[in-house]
C-alpha cells in the first residue's frame, strides 16, 4: 500500500514528466521536496505532542510555559515547499493531465 509521501512524490514526477521537465535538476528539486514534506510531518507530530506551548525548567530550575519552536519552523518549512512548487511551476492553477499532454 502506498504511503502518502510515495504519492505526493509520485504526483510531483509525474506533473514533471507530463510538462516535460522530468529532468534531473527539477527531479533533484522533487527530492529537496520530499525531505521538507517529511520534516514538515515531524514538526506537526510535534506540536500534535507537546501543544503549541509546554512547560519547561528554567535556567534557574523553576518550572515556565514555552513556545514550542516547530510552530515557527512549520511555517518556514512550508513556506519554502512553496517556493520549490513554485520553481517546478505546479500549482492548482496549471495541473496536466496525461489527455492534455497528448
């Protein structure tokens, strides 16, 4: 059974393929991708687990609330996932399908 990041990697080669950019610098951006998409999962599992804030020790011992760090990270992240779709020119505005490649 296919996972979800199996599919998006196939989605993005295969929009490749049918625009014709399935060449190796833009299959090396899908790459770049997928390890974003997978940090990104982790980030989110993250803050899933310990909440957008948690409580932590002090320098000095005592116990405080924190921001949890992947709530900003998130967002870079995801920020420069868009930009590599960007690059690739995928959007929801220019999907190909394979009777438009013909």
């Amino acid at each position: 059974m296919a996972t979800a990041k199996s599919k998006v990697k196939a989605s993005l080669l295969e929009q490749l393929k049918l625009s014709g950019a399935d060449k190796p610098v833009f299959i090396s951006l899908v790459d770049d991708y997928m390890k974003l998409w997978s940090t990104k999962e982790k980030l989110l599992k993250d803050i899933e687990t310990r909440g957008i804030s948690f409580e932590d020790n002090s320098a000095s011992g005592k116990k405080m609330m924190k921001q949890n760090p992947s709530t900003k990270e998130v967002v870079a992240v995801s920020s420069q996932m868009l930009k590599i779709l960007e690059q690739l020119k995928i959007s929801t505005s220019n999907i190909i399908t394979e009777d438009e490649a013909m």
